[in-house]
C-alpha cells in the first residue's frame, strides 16, 4: 500500500466518524433521521406491561423483549405491538407513538392481562335450576337441595335440604350468607319465598308474608326489604314479620342505608324520594319524572342515580337527561356500581368515577350477562351459546375471544379478579379459569 494511499484510506475514515459520530451521539440522546419525512425527530418510548409478564413482545413482527418492559428508540408514527406466550391467546394491536413521549400499551397505565387459549372446563354439579356466585364462593340451587361451594372448582361443598321447592335465588346480601329463595315455576300467580342463612344453615319461610310475587333486596348492613304490590316493608327474617314502610311504590333502590322510591305525587305524578331509618321523614329529590309503565332505579356509591323507565335510561337530575332510549338490557353490580346496558345492540357501560358512559362493541345478536371487568380491561357477555371476552380498549381493533362454547347456556357469573367463570349450561354447573 503506498504512502498516497494511506492518507486516502485515513482521511475517509476521518470523514466518515465526522459524518457518524453526531448521527450516534443523536440517537444515544433519542433522535433519529425519519426518511419518510426527511427530517430528525424525538424517539418515543413504548411501555409494555403483561400479565404474565414472561410474554414475548413482538413490533412490527420483530422480537423486541421475552419479557415485559420498555422498548426504547422507537421512531415516532403506527407500529404493531403484538404479545404472545404459550397457551395464551395472542394480544395485538396497532399504537401511535409519539415524538418524545411514552406510550402505554395498556391505556390506563396497567397491564395487558393474557387469557387462556383454551382453559379446562370443570363440572361441579348436574341437575342445578339457578346459581350465586361471588369471589370464589357460590350457592347452588337444585331441586331439592341447597349446596354451599367454595375452594379450588368450587370442589368443597356442603348439602343442605330444602323445606320447601325452590328454583331461583331472588336476592343476595354483600357477604354471601344471606339469601331469598323462590319457587315460581308451579304457581306464575303467586311465589313461596325462604330465607336461608349460610352461617347457621338455618331455612326461614316467609311465604306467609305475601301472596303475591315480590321483589327483594339487601342493604349493605344486611337489612332485608321486599316491594310487593305497591307496598315497600322492611323485612325481619327471624321473627317472620314485615313492617310497612311505604305506600305506592313504583320501583326502590338501596345505598349506603338510604332507600330511594318513586311514587306518585297527589296530582299522579311520578317523584323520586329518598329516606332513611327509622324512616320518619322523606325527602323528595326530583318531581316531575317521566311516566312509565315499568321502571328500575339503579345508586352508586357515589350517590348517582339511574332511572330506567320501561326502555329509557336517564341520569335522575333537575333536567332528567336521556342516556340511552332503546335499553335491552341493563345490569348493575353493586360491588363496582358498574351500569353496563345494550342499547340499539350497542354495549356501554357508565364508569362511576370519571362520570362516562364508555362505548364497547356493537353486535347484531342479543346480549346478556354483562360483566364489566375494568381491573383486567375486559368486558364480558354471552351471545347465544357462547361467552366472549372483549376488550374495553378502543384505541384499535379490540382484542376479542371465545372463551366458552355451550349448548344452553343460562347463567354466568365472573369473580371480580376476572379470572374464575362460572356457567349454568342447561342443568350443568361448570367453571373455568380464563387467566
């Protein structure tokens, strides 16, 4: 190699760490050249966060990480961000990232929770008319026996016989322990109610109370009413006595010891009143409401109040607005004071702390056993004979799954977690776990 050479070979090499070494001093600080736009730009950061947390994370059908975590220097715009691992469903959907910013692929800044591709179903009774099931304890309800269950697939069970038929559990108090059982199937006219108590194991009738079909709550202490042909009582199970509250009840609703009712006001009227015990005084919260042939009040725990009136929901207030005008369905947890309705087969959901009513999916099938899971970000229903999970992120296409396929499917029920399901299909009573 001459002389003449070597200056040439060092002098390129000079011009090139000249022409690279800004260019990697920029993408070290997180700026990068972006040839579509011809310009430099910020990097942002794409935060992922996974439950479990092992999945492998794909960009752009690139392996990125095995595991969760932050992917750096990615250039700003869409990319593909798809999560997979063994037995898991595969997650994916397409996110902007933004110039300088970070971006979380779960958008309340939590994480992606993975559902199993195909859990195991476990039978845990035949021959069951109605189920209860919350937080990994359940009642069950046969012809002639009450079966309290609990444990890993509900697999510890206790057999109680019933003193009377029954074959719907009618209400249920915050703990689990307190029951109305009903019997409607031979008498459509009139029903034979029991209270059962799970911590004594005690059957109480109360049918001696009414003649007529009635509906039932809990308080959040334990306190048991019953509206039952206009008349609102509070109920003592024990002494088997009703004590009358009040008089002209359309519809009643429950929260933090209050009792909300509408009645009818001396010019016919419907009024929504609040009171409290010992029930003395009564406060009356909104006049003029619409009238309505059959209504339900649904209270949150913050106190805000839904009225659906045959097919309407509104949001009681002084301007009583329409929420919704062609509610299917409607289905209140009490837990959540989640209202999750399908409207016009569009399913919603009213989120109690920001005040939204956020938008799910639309199906042309019918829908029912609404169960909003926001802990996990998924919303959960059963269309004909199968359960879907779907979910409540709307940023891209949702993710949804099949999680159960059923032939008559009746009941379901989800623990809060969001991980145990439990399903009536036909007479048999199976769970599953989904993550």
């Amino acid at each position: 190699m001459t002389k003449k050479t070597r200056y040439f070979l060092l002098a390129a090499c000079v011009l090139i760490f000249l022409i690279l070494a800004p260019l990697m001093v920029l993408y070290v600080r997180g700026i990068s050249f972006n040839f579509n736009t011809g310009s430099f730009v910020t990097n942002g950061i794409l935060s992922v966060r996974s439950v479990p947390n092992s999945a492998a994370i794909y960009l752009d059908g690139r392996l990125r990480r095995d595991s969760s975590g932050d992917l750096d220097f990615i250039v700003p715009g869409e990319h593909q961000l798809t999560l997979k691992k063994p037995g898991y469903q595969d997650w994916s959907k397409r996110l902007e990232v933004e110039e300088g910013q970070v971006t979380w692929a779960n958008p309340s800044f939590g994480d992606i929770y993975l559902l199993f591709k195909q859990p195991p179903v476990v039978t845990v009774a035949t021959g069951v008319q109605d189920f209860y099931f919350h937080n990994g304890e359940a009642v069950l309800l046969e012809k002639n026996n009450l079966i309290a269950a609990s444990g890993t697939n509900l697999g510890n069970q206790t057999l109680f016989t019933l003193p009377q038929p029954a074959n719907t559990i009618a209400a249920a108090d915050a703990s689990g322990k307190n029951f109305v059982l009903s019997e409607t199937a031979n008498s459509p006219a009139a029903a034979a109610y029991l209270f059962f108590s799970l911590n004594d194991g005690k059957f109480t009738k109360l049918s001696g109370l009414f003649s007529t079909p009635s509906e039932f709550a809990f308080s959040e202490g334990g306190q048991l009413y019953a509206l039952s042909d206009g008349q609102l009582y509070a109920i003592d199970p024990d002494a088997q006595t009703k004590t009358l509250l009040f008089s002209g009840v359309k519809t009643f609703g429950l929260q933090d010891g209050s009792v909300y009712f509408i009645q009818n006001n001396a010019s016919g009227t419907p009024e929504l009143l609040v009171s409290q015990p010992p029930f003395n005084q009564t406060q009356t919260l909104f006049a003029n409401l619409p009238a309505f042939n059959q209504a339900h009040l649904y209270i949150t725990f913050q106190k805000q109040i839904f009225l659906l009136a045959d097919n309407t929901l509104y949001l009681a207030n002084n301007s009583m607005g329409q929420m919704a005008g062609n509610v299917s369905v409607a289905k209140f947890e009490a837990q959540t004071s989640i209202l999750a309705i399908v409207d016009s087969g569009e399913l919603d959901y009213f989120d109690p702390l920001t005040g939204n009513l956020n938008f799910v999916t639309r199906s042309s099938g019918a829908l029912a056993d609404l169960q909003i899971r926001q802990n996990i970000g998924y919303a959960l229903f059963r269309t004909g004979s199968e359960i879907d999970a779907i979910e409540l992120d709307t940023r891209d296409r949702q993710n949804q799954y099949v999680i159960y396929n059923g032939s008559d499917i009746k009941k379901t029920a989800v623990d809060n977690a969001g991980k145990n399901l439990v399903v009536l299909d036909g007479t048999e009573l199976n769970t599953l776990t989904i993550r």
